[in-house]
C-alpha cells in the first residue's frame, strides 16, 4: 500500500479522488487536507511516500508548500489542477505526473502505473522548490504570513519552532532546516536562526563563542560552530 495524502482546498475534489484511488487500489490515503498549512504539519509528522497536490488553493500555493518540506522527508509529488497552464510548470518543478480537473479514472491509471514504476525504482524526489518569501505562522486560530525579511530570529525549543517579529513572537510548522535553506536568515545557533540585518552588536565572550544582541534588545546565543561563518557573513 502506497501512503498517500490529498491536498486540496475543494472538499469534494478531494473525496472524488479519494474514491478513484480506493476503486484502483493499493493505497491507504493517511490525510486529506485542505490547505497547505495543515498539510505541512502532516507531512512532517506523518512522511507519506506521495501527495496529490493541488497547485493553486487560497493563501498559499501547492508549489510554496514545495518549499516548505525537508529533503529528506520529500515525498513524490502528483499536481492537480484545472488550469491547462499550470501543466508546464508542474513538469518544469518535476513532478512525477499531473492531473487535470475533474480527475478521470483512465488518466489516473496512467499516473499510477508512473507512480508503481518510480517507487520501484528506488528513486528519491527532489524539486526545483522556490525561496520562501512568506512563513505561515499560527496564532490565535489564525494563519499569519510574515515576511522573511521582518523576522528578528527565529528559535526552537521542546515546544517547537518559533518566529520572532515586531508583529510579535509566532508558531510555525516549518523546521530550521528549512528556513535556513530557504531564506536568509542565519543560523548562529542550532536553536537559533537571526536575520542579519537586525543586528545590533556582537559580544565576543570566551571559549569562541559569541551572543548577538539585536536592534529590538534580543540576546542570542551564537556557538563556536557558526561563528566563522556569521563574521564572514558580516566582512568581519
């Protein structure tokens, strides 16, 4: 059995697939989400081997949810749509396949015999994903976008991944790893990620370490690992 999430802002889209795929067979739909911010927690918790996904839902894209997933967590990944012009994209971010609204039985065969014979193989998905220029945060039952740009730092703890901003401090789903990858914040701890450009000074302590003190009064740790790095980053 193949694991297996839909994500699609239409309801019915997705229970439409999710019946063609219980009619063909061999797979066991773990998820069915309707927006990537919800996908994106599944799929780190859950690592299905593929997604339907859909390419243009309200907020966020299916292509920005690309960007979002770790490497090594990527599952193969089939777009659906029901715009002819998304097609090229999709083969052009490499897509094992992709569907076209509404979904028909035939088509999806096609897909699934591409889907057995990839998985067969062993390969490994990997996708041209874009840089994040929005991270989905959650606050008080609502999503907040907040520019990579705004960000003071983002750290981890027990509790997960936050996001420190003049808008306030926020929940993500997204990993360090990932922002790390996919934006231009910093690491300078393995907690801690800092955008640079907030700044305000570096304290030079001992044993090679380091704590930034940024413009809105921060102090973050920065170890003896990325330190070269972050002096580099700045011409020091």
């Amino acid at each position: 059995m193949i694991r297996t999430m839909i994500v699609d802002d239409e309801l019915h889209a997705r229970e439409e697939l999710e019946i063609l795929l219980e009619e063909i067979g061999g797979f066991e739909v773990i998820a069915s989400c309707a927006n990537p911010v919800e996908a994106i927690k599944i799929i780190h918790q859950q690592h299905p081997a593929l997604v339907f996904l859909d390419i243009q839902m309200p907020v966020l894209s299916g292509f920005e949810l690309l960007s979002m997933i770790d490497e090594e967590i990527m599952p193969h990944v089939v777009f659906v749509t029901a715009f002819d012009e998304y097609a090229l994209k999709a083969f052009e971010e490499n897509a094992l396949d992709y569907l076209l609204k509404p979904v028909e039985k035939e088509r999806l065969e096609k897909t699934v015999n591409k889907i057995e014979h990839r998985l067969s193989q062993g390969a490994q998905p990997s996708y041209d994903t874009p840089p994040i220029n929005r991270i989905p945060c959650i606050s008080a039952h609502r999503i907040k976008l907040i520019d990579p740009q705004q960000v003071e730092h983002v750290r981890s703890d027990l509790s997960g991944v936050h996001v420190i901003s003049p808008q306030g401090c926020f929940f993500t789903e997204l990993t360090l790893k990932v922002l790390e990858t996919r934006t231009e914040l910093l690491r300078c701890h393995k907690q801690y990620l800092v955008n640079v450009d907030q700044i305000d000074e570096i304290a030079l302590l001992e044993n090679g370490v380091a704590e930034i003190k940024t413009k809105q009064g921060s102090q973050l740790p920065v170890s003896r690992r990325y330190l070269k790095a972050l002096k580099e980053t700045l011409g020091i």
